[in-house]
C-alpha cells in the first residue's frame, strides 16, 4: 500500500464508543470500540487527523426521513417503550431494529459524520466514517438494524453543493437498497452493489437497473474470491464508473463481505477489499468511505482500523504490538466460535489472501453489464 498526496481524514465522536445494542442482537459485539482501539494502539489517531461530529438536527433529518416515523422512533427513545402500532408500522422495538438506552443519539450522529465527512472530502480529504454505512433506512421505517440512512445524507450534501455526479459504491455483503431506492428517479446518482445473492433484504437483482438505468447489481455467490472481485472491478466497475465520469464518489465498505463472517457467506480478505477502495477513491477528488455491517469483531476491527492505515498512507505493520493482540484476543462474539478463531485474526491486521478461480457466474454477471 503507497502513501497518499491527499491528506485524509477520520470522522469519529465518544458516541460510538458507548455501550449499544443490549444482548442477544448480531451487532451487540466490540465494533467500533475495538477498531478505535486498534488504531490508538498503532499510533494512528492524532488529533489533527480526527474530525469531531454531533447529532444530526431534527430538520436535517426530515430531508429523508418522514416525520411521523421520526416523531415516533424519537418518542420510543425517550421513553423506551414502543406500541403494538408503531412496532409493526415503523419495523422498530423489534429483535432486528431494538430500542436501546442512548439509541436516538448514536443514529443521529452517524448521520451527522456522514454529512461531515462529505463536508470534508469536498475540501479535497479523503473522508472516512467508519461508523456510517446505514445503508438500509427507509424514509418511513427502520429497516436491517439501520435507523436512518446516513449515505443518503452524504450524498445529499454533496449535491447541495454543486456536485453534478455521485457514484454510490456498496461493497456490503448485503444489497445497498436503501440507497439504491433513494435515488431511483435521480439521474445524477449512479448505484452499484456487489453483494451476495439470496441474502436479505433478497433484492439487488442483476437485472435491477432502477428507474433511471442508474443502478447496477452484482448478485455473487457463496464463496466470492479475492480473483473474482479483482476481476469484477476490471471488467464492470472501473469501466461503469469511467461511463459514468463522477465528480464524487461515496463507499460502503460492509466488514461482512470477508471471511469469517458468521453473517455471510462471501470470502474475501481485508486486503483486497483495501485495494478496491484504493481503486475507488482514485476515480474522484471527492471521496467519502463509510463503513457498514460486519458481525465478527476481530474481521471487523483489523478491516477497518487498516483501512485508516491504508487511505491515510501509514505504513502497516507485518506484525501487531503485543498490546493490541492482547486487546484482540480478549474479545468475544456468540456468534463466532472459539475453533474458528484464525490465529491471523489476533496477530497480523493482514489477512491471508484468499485468491481462486474465477466462476462462469461471476464471467456471466460482467458480460451482462458491460
């Protein structure tokens, strides 16, 4: 990985280092915190690096989102109690989308890093907001453990200032279709998401094209290999974006899509994921790369704390200090077995590169889109 001439970055708040979630929910495991932690431990977090965000203001928020959903999930919040109604109309108090102490808090301000980090990268950073990536909001309702929808946010603040073209790149495991939807009709987005067939939300459709021919959908299969990404970004990224011509370019970058994950069933490595984003950021000098879901805090933490590493030119090391493999082995998931821990996971931020051969279907996925 070679450093960088533009400078990048890092969007954060003691928000997301709080406690959330409770038990018993897929994204009730050390995240954000162990990611953080990782990047104080390697030196990486200076203060002139690090851009501090608040809460979204009710007024911003209701430029998506409608306001008898937000008069609700604010109401249930506070109060911590949701009715049978509300449950059922606006998807939240479920075991998918809980309410939680501090929950209205931690959803505004990651859409409020999401608009800051498009402030910033249209100064010309590399914006990163690895706690954004809400990609499933939906105007009325919760949707996918996603409350708001905060790369919509992003991406309606570069358009309010002047940008005429916005590529929306998901690299989630599952289909961007909150974001994909919110722009059907707007012929200055374009979407692509690869992302793994017959997964939920079950949409993403290789011959889902949107309103607008502005989406584009790769639907992968199990087991999707570093060779097939590499080769999808060859024969149908680069070559859609380049059509495209985009001034700014926004990033999902979902941990879930690597191996190990106990939510997916892709098997890439954080490495060639690194270098696609490597990739998609040097299409634009308006760049914001958010993160998304992952479910396996060691994937989870080495993923995006070398993200940092990576889009802000360090130099990673072959080896993590001792402190941080201690931090690494000291956390825990239930959905993660013990027998399956890679000793990589606690010793490398690395992964081992997992390279194969490239499927008919991937050949056929790039054929229809080219």
């Amino acid at each position: 990985m070679t450093s960088r001439p533009r400078p990048a970055i890092f969007v954060t708040s003691p928000v997301f280092r709080k406690p959330a979630w409770g038990s018993n929910h897929p994204l009730a495991i050390p995240r954000q915190t162990a990611m953080l932690d990782l990047c104080d431990m390697l030196g990486w977090m200076p203060d002139s690096d690090l851009r501090q965000t608040g809460m979204a203001s009710d007024e911003t928020l209701l430029r998506f989102h409608n306001s008898d959903y937000l008069s609700a999930f604010k109401n249930a919040c506070i109060t911590g109690k949701v009715s049978a109604g509300h449950r059922q109309r606006y998807n939240i108090g479920t075991m998918e989308n809980p309410i939680f102490p501090g929950l209205f808090e931690r959803a505004s301000t990651t859409v409020g890093g999401a608009i800051l980090a498009a402030d910033c990268a249209l100064k010309g950073e590399i914006a990163y907001h690895p706690s954004g990536g809400t990609h499933h909001g939906r105007p009325n309702k919760a949707s996918g453990f996603c409350y708001f929808n905060d790369p919509v946010f992003a991406i309606l603040t570069l358009l309010d200032n002047g940008i005429a073209k916005v590529l929306y790149v998901d690299l989630d495991a599952h289909h961007g279709d909150g974001v994909q939807d919110a722009f059907a009709d707007n012929p200055k987005i374009m979407t692509i998401s690869i992302h793994e067939e017959g997964r939920w939300p079950y949409s993403g459709a290789l011959k889902d094209r949107g309103s607008c021919n502005q989406a584009r959908n790769m639907p992968v299969p199990k087991g999707f290999n570093d060779s097939e990404l590499a080769y999808l970004m060859d024969e149908a990224v680069l070559p859609i974006a380049a059509g495209f011509q985009p001034e700014a370019i926004v990033i999902t970058c979902g941990a879930d899509a690597l191996s190990g994950d106990p939510l997916s069933g892709m098997n890439l490595s954080n490495g060639s994921l690194w270098r696609v984003v490597e990739q998609l950021v040097g299409l634009s000098k308006v760049s914001v790369v958010l993160g998304g879901g992952g479910y396996n805090p060691w994937t989870v933490a080495r993923y995006w704390a070398g993200l940092w590493g990576v889009l802000s030119g360090r130099v990673l090391p072959a080896v993590l200090p001792q402190n941080a493999q201690i931090m690494l082995r000291g956390l825990d998931s239930d959905l993660v077995d013990e027998d399956d821990l890679e000793p990589g996971w606690i010793s490398s931020l690395l992964d081992t590169p997992n390279q194969g051969k490239v499927r008919q279907q991937i050949k056929f996925i790039a054929s229809e889109l080219q």
